[in-house]
C-alpha cells in the first residue's frame, strides 16, 4: 500500500535538500551558484527518486503512474523552488520573492486532495513514504 508522505515531512526534507544547495554554493566558490541550481534540479531524478533529504526522512517521488521519478521529472517538479533558489542572490526583493514562491508551493501542498505542491502538479509526481522505513521502525518500537 502506497502512503503518501506526511506535510512535516516533505518540508524538512526539502529544508535538508536547501541546506545542501547552500553548502555547495558556500564552498564552491565560482561554481557553487551554479552547482547548487544544478542539485536542486535534478536532486530528485537519481537513487529512485530519493534525494538526500528525502533519504534520511523514508520518502520517494515517484510518477503518477508508480514508477520512479526520472532527472526529466525532477527538473519539472523543482523548477519552481530553484527559480525561488535563483531569486534569493537579489539583495531584499529576491529574499521576499524567494519566500512568495516557497509561500505558493504551500499553499498549493496543503489545499491539496492529493497531497500534491504545484512542482508535482506540473511533473505529475507523487511523494510517498517509503514502505521499508515503516518496517524498520516498527520493528525498532517492539
């Protein structure tokens, strides 16, 4: 059975898929603007559809058809936060703007009868809780 994954969830995985970004544009000093766009894009196309956020919280994207989310699908799907990504090196007004886009994606996720923010919306892609994780932390109750 497919669950999907839960609002708190899904933000602190992206928040963790933020923090990533940041880091690599802090450290790579001429290309890690670049390098951060490039991870946000794409974070979601590889290890079946688990990014590092998505990973250390049991949770996958996957396409409305069930299958797993490809580098096509997570660029559609994350266009929309690396745009707010890309707006947030403009002093103030790209800050603001930045925080209208993550405000949009949210507003959209919880009004949602399918759990869906605008980036899964336009790639048609669902984000579910992993079934394994739920047995591992069943078994780590008992």
């Amino acid at each position: 059975m497919v669950t999907p994954a839960g609002l708190l969830s899904r933000v602190v995985a992206k928040v963790i898929d933020l923090i990533v970004a940041t880091i690599a544009v802090e450290i790579l000093q001429k290309t890690g603007f670049f390098a951060g766009i490039v991870y946000i894009l794409i974070s979601d196309g590889f290890f079946n559809g688990r990014s590092p956020g998505k990973m250390l919280l049991g949770l996958s994207v996957v396409r409305v058809d069930g299958g797993p989310c490809t580098v096509r699908e997570s660029i559609l799907r994350n266009m929309t936060i690396a745009f707010g990504f890309l707006l947030w090196r403009i002093p103030l007004i790209g800050w603001l703007l930045f925080l209208c886009v993550l405000a949009l994606e949210f507003i959209v996720l919880f009004g949602s009868d399918t759990n869906r923010r605008l980036g899964d919306e336009i790639a048609k892609t669902n984000v579910i809780e992993v079934a394994g994780n739920k047995k591992q932390a069943a078994d780590s109750e008992e």
